[in-house]
C-alpha cells in the first residue's frame, strides 16, 4: 500500500479516500493534491515515489511538470498586466510586438490568440528544437507565419505555440521574460513554488515522469469499434497532415523529453511549468479571494479573464472545447466543481482550476504520464471534493 502524507480538514475525508484509489487502481506512481477554501487549505496530500527507478519518495516539497497546466499560470501573468492598464486585450498584438503583422495579421487582437482563436497553431516549417528552447527563432517563425484559417472565424488549441505567442507580448509590454514575471509577479509575492523556467538549483526536487502508452494503438482499430464522437479524432490522429498533428509537431524532432535538464531550464509558457499541487491550488485561491493578505485579481478582472470567449467544436482536437482568455472552461470532458469555474488541464492527467461561487481551488499534478484510454484520477479527485462541499 501506498504511504500518503499530509493534512485533510474534517469532512473532506472523500479527497484522501480518492486519492489513495488512484494509487491503488488507477496508475498513481507519485502525485500530490491541493484543496484550498475561501483561502486556505483544507486538503493538502502526496505520496508515491517521485522517481521509479532510484525510489525516491515524493515529499511535501517535489516539483511536478504539470504540462499545459502552465498555460493557466502564463494567463494569469497576462491579466495582471491588463488589470495594471499595461496591456489591452482588444489591441492588435502588433500593438506590442510590430513584426507580428506580417503575412495578414495586423489586426488580430491580443485576445484572439490568448482564446486559441488566431489559427497560429501550427508552423510551415517546424523550428529546430535546440533553436526553439533559446526563445526568438520560435517568436520569429510565428511573428512570420500565415494564419491557417481567418482568425477570429474559429477556435482550436494551440498546444505548443500558445506558451511563444502569449509569452512573447507578455515580454514586449512587461521587458521581462514570462518566467521572470511569474516569479517576480505570481510565485514570489504569494510564495510558490512553481517555475517557469527551472534554476538548476531546484532540479534535484523534480519528479521524473514515466510515460504510460496505451496497449492499444487507437489509429490501428476498425473505426466502426471507436465511439463516434471519437471517430474523428481518432482518423486525424493517424493523417500527418491533420491540424492535430500539425498542431504537436512545431519543432524538429517534434517528440520532445521534458525529462531533460535542458527542456525544464527553458521557458515554454504554455507547456514546461515545475511545481506543487500546493502552489497551483494557492495561486487560483489568490485568483478569487485573498489568500494570506495577497489578493491578484480584482473582481472586475476576475469577471473578464473568465468570461467565455470561444466554445464549440475545437477545429484541431475534434472535440468541444471551451475557453475564456487563456483558461479552460468546464465542459463534460473536463471536470470542474461548479459551472464558473476556470483553470487549465495538463498532458496525462494534472489539473487546477478556481471555483468563484464555492471558493475553491483545486491543484493535481503527477508523474505518470497516461496518455489515451481512461484516464478517472483527476476526475475522481474532483467528484470527491464536490462530495465533500455538500
């Protein structure tokens, strides 16, 4: 049996019950979960080991690689900068950042490509990977390239060009990289930890992810035994040429090993944040309340950062989707507490979002990386923290 650690408040038992399933039928191998109400934490948990082949143990403090997740700190990084009248989200993005006009882009909004509604989700010619991590060949290729649909006409996820594009303004207005303003901004006056951009200094804390593929390779089964909201997916995940593909395959080589020094010490805002479930829960409970006198959005920026923006068929994963500016929404694939909520998933599992209504926030994050077939452990967290609400 697994040894979980930490604190549960009284009457959120059911967290501690689910977490402890995840690890016992479910894949865990070292994760942590964080609850926060009306700003303070009522579940803080981890357990497992943080690396499987030396069985080193996961502690309060391990870092996590939480994937897309960090696209929600890198939003809130954003809206700071707006709330702060430094930023317009209604202003072209050439604005900020002049060269972006080129090939038909002058006009889109800064908003349009925190939505993933700028059609800038892919590259005509990828980006050599060891170029991309150094950060201006990446923002170059963008600023030249055309968009793949009329922007503003549709919305699909910007996997991996998101974390450049946005990043890239916030650095033109701030003068600071996005990691020096998470940290200087964020992390430092709410005492996270969480990096975008890892000093080496913290490396020995991180978790080693483990990558659970599937047995089954989804592209090889007859399409008439996939379900049919699925099918579609499942066709573009076998074509090259698809706009989901596309989509993950920016750089040359496109696979990348965010197990690498390299990768973690490089800044990509939309997919290498390191932390804690415990700074993820903390920095969304700063979002909709005060949390140890540190308050980060007013109610007016709350009102405006998660207000939907584009929802619907999401034209590269296939799916519905929803999103504000620069969070995710709730949609029934991706669980949340309440119907206001907002936050951000992550690549194989991680989580975190706010509920404003309920007051609380939420922080999941892992190092088995599950990717296709179920997947319950965040969603099994989540409906057991809305079991312990009522």
């Amino acid at each position: 049996m697994t040894m979980i650690e930490g604190e549960v408040e009284a009457g959120f038992e059911p967290v501690r019950e689910a977490f402890e399933a995840n690890f016992s039928e479910r894949g865990d191998i070292g994760a942590a979960v964080c609850v926060y109400l009306h700003g303070r934490p009522v579940v803080d948990l981890w357990g497992g080991v943080a690396d499987r082949d030396t069985g080193r143990p996961w502690t309060r403090d391990t870092l996590q690689l939480v994937y897309s997740a960090t696209k929600g700190v890198t939003a809130t990084a954003t809206h700071l900068l707006v709330q702060r009248g430094e930023l317009d989200l209604d202003a072209p993005v050439a604005t900020y950042w002049p060269e972006f006009a080129a090939n038909g882009k002058a006009d889109i909004p800064v908003r349009w490509l925190m939505s993933h509604q700028a059609g800038l989700f892919a590259l005509d010619q990828p980006v050599p990977l060891d170029e991309a991590l150094t950060w201006h060949p990446m923002v170059a290729a963008l600023a030249a390239q055309r968009p793949l649909w009329q922007p503003g006409t549709a919305h699909g996820y910007h996997g991996r060009t998101w974390g450049w594009l946005v990043g890239e303004v916030i650095r033109r207005v701030s003068g600071r990289t996005p990691g020096r303003y998470v940290a200087d901004e964020i992390a430092g006056p709410l005492g996270l930890d969480f990096f975008i951009g890892l000093p080496a200094s913290e490396r020995h804390r991180v978790s080693r992810m483990v990558y659970d593929q599937s047995e089954v390779d989804v592209t090889t089964v007859p399409i008439e035994s996939i379900p049919e909201e699925f099918r579609e997916l499942v066709a573009a995940m076998g074509d090259p040429n698809s706009f989901y593909n596309k989509a993950f395959s920016v750089t040359d080589p496109a696979e990348i090993d965010f197990n690498s020094p390299e990768l973690q010490a490089a800044e990509l805002p939309a997919s290498n944040g390191i932390g804690t479930a415990h700074g993820l829960a903390r920095m969304y409970a700063a979002l909709i309340g005060e949390v140890d006198g540190v308050r980060l959005f007013t109610p007016d920026t709350l009102e405006s950062a998660t207000k939907e923006q584009a929802g619907g068929k999401d034209q590269v994963l296939l799916l519905p989707s929803r999103f504000s500016t620069g969070y995710m929404l709730p949609t029934q694939d991706l669980p949340m507490t309440g119907p206001n909520s907002f936050g951000h998933m992550g690549r194989g599992g991680s989580l975190a979002f706010a509920d404003p209504e309920n007051g609380i926030s939420f922080g999941y994050a892992m190092n088995n990386i599950i990717d296709g077939g179920e997947d319950l452990r965040a969603t099994s967290l989540v409906d057991a923290v809305r079991r312990s609400m009522t």
